[in-house]
C-alpha cells in the first residue's frame, strides 16, 4: 500500500491507496476520481504502519480492497462507509 501525509498546521490528512491503483482513473456515472501519484504516492508501508498513520489522522482518504480491509481490522472506519467506484472500494475518515 502505499501512504502519504499532507501536514497543515494543525491537521493531518493521510491518504493511502492499493499501490496497484496510483494513476488510475475511475468512472462510475457522473462521478470522476483520479488517484493521483502528487495525493497518494507516498511510500510503500505495511498495514501496521497505515494503522498507526490512521489512528493520528485528522482525515483520510483511502481506496482499494487491501487498504479499506486494513482500516477496518484496527476499526477507523465502519463497514457501512464504504461506497464503491467503479468496483474500487473507497472510504473517508473525519475526526472532529
């Protein structure tokens, strides 16, 4: 998987995707998502790592089957959040 972080100052927003999607652009009726390698293309991590990333986020933004299965394992994200694009799992995460 790959995971990036985008630090403001005082959030942080982590983005992780299945490494096999970066670039991949995903249509699904008048919805259009680009998972770009500038958003997502951090480094390649384990699951601990994108847990540990997770339980520090002010926000993510997650696609993919092995990612959305990790997030749910360490419990960040109901089951019942996730939508599909285009046969692509992919679920945000808010903290307020």
């Amino acid at each position: 998987m790959y995971l990036k972080e985008h630090r403001t100052r005082d959030r942080l927003i982590v983005a992780a995707c299945d490494q096999e999607l970066i670039g991949q652009k995903l249509n699904q009726g008048d919805v259009v998502v680009e998972i770009t390698e500038s958003f997502y293309k951090g480094d390649i991590v384990s699951e601990k790592q994108v847990q540990s990333a997770l339980g520090r986020a002010t926000s993510a933004n997650l696609f993919g089957k092995k990612t959305i299965e990790c997030a749910l394992e360490c419990r960040m994200i109901d089951p019942e959040s996730i939508i599909t694009i285009n046969g692509v799992p992919h679920a945000q995460l808010y903290r307020i």
